[in-house]
C-alpha cells in the first residue's frame, strides 16, 4: 500500500525488512535515506518466580538490541554502568544479548505483575509474573537482654529491604 500528497509519502515496509536504503524519485530528481526497521521485542520467560531485592532475574525473548527501558511493577530500572563496580546494584539492568536481559530486583516492590521491556516505543510486557518474598525470622540472640542498651540480633532471610523493627515493649510498642 502507497499513499501520496506533496509533502508526505506513506509505503508499507516489505517483509524481512532490517536496514534499507530508501530511493525517492520524482521529476526533479532523487534522494536515498537509510531506514533502520526495529522489530519489536518479546518476552517469553523470566528466570525465576521469587526473587529477594537484589537477587538477578534473567528475561529471555527476542529483539532485545534496542531495548531502552526496563520496568518492574512499574519501577523504571536503571542501566548498569559496566565501567563502574557498586556494591548497590538493585533496579539495574544489562541487555546482554539480542535474547538475553539480566536485571536486579529493585527495592519497594513485593510482586511484579509486569515485567516490560520497551524498544523505540515498542513494548513487551512478560506473561510470568515473580514475588519477592516477605522476611522470616530465624533466631533472635540473645533471647533476654539485661537491660536497655543490650545489642539484639536479628537472623533470618529476605532482610534487604527493610525499614524499621518494632518491638513490644511492657507499656506499648516501640521502634529500632
């Protein structure tokens, strides 16, 4: 399909299309400019379906070269600057291949609906969706203090994102 006026030309790009010098040709002569034709990507997996903050996710698909945008329930990541090693790597995000891109889980979040890879305004939005688990705790030393400035610990998992601790206190609650 072609449609034409003086100041717009509207064509329909042939199947298989990447990269294509286009030539226009009218009475006055012609001119070539170079069309990039971007396919749009796709997800079809995510490496797992729980995942702590931090913890590294693997998107499998397709067309991932052009890929500018990664978010994770709706939190836009950050792309990784491979030249700069941080021990924060939470909500960064790699495209390692044409099929591959690893992120870290970002903070703030507890399930990701929607994983959505965007490239030149084109999205892709995953079908598989992952948690983050909630934290557990595993021990508490020690079990009695000796008084109010006895150091508590606190073990268990998932504890990347926390915020506060509460503690019952004789008289109410209070908080670490």
């Amino acid at each position: 399909n072609t449609s034409a006026s003086a100041s717009q030309i509207v064509f329909t790009v042939p199947a298989g299309a990447v990269t294509h010098a286009v030539r226009l040709t009218t009475a006055g002569g012609s001119t070539t400019f170079d069309l990039t034709i971007v396919a749009a990507p796709s997800i079809t997996s995510l490496s797992a379906t729980s995942a702590a903050i931090g913890d590294v996710i693997v998107i499998t698909g397709a067309n991932f070269s052009h890929v500018t945008v990664v978010s994770v329930a709706g939190v836009d990541l950050t792309l990784a600057d491979v030249t700069h090693t941080t021990s924060n790597t939470a909500g960064r995000y790699t495209v390692d291949s044409e099929t591959q891109i690893t992120f870290s889980v970002p903070h703030g979040i507890t399930t990701a609906d929607a994983v959505v890879v965007t490239a030149n305004g084109l999205p892709a939005v995953s079908a598989d969706t992952f948690s983050v688990p909630a934290p557990t705790i595993s021990g508490i030393t020690p079990v009695a203090g000796t008084g109010k400035s006895t150091n508590i610990t606190v073990s268990g998992q998932y504890f990347t994102d926390w915020s506060s601790v509460t503690f019952q206190l004789g008289y109410g609650t209070g908080t670490a």
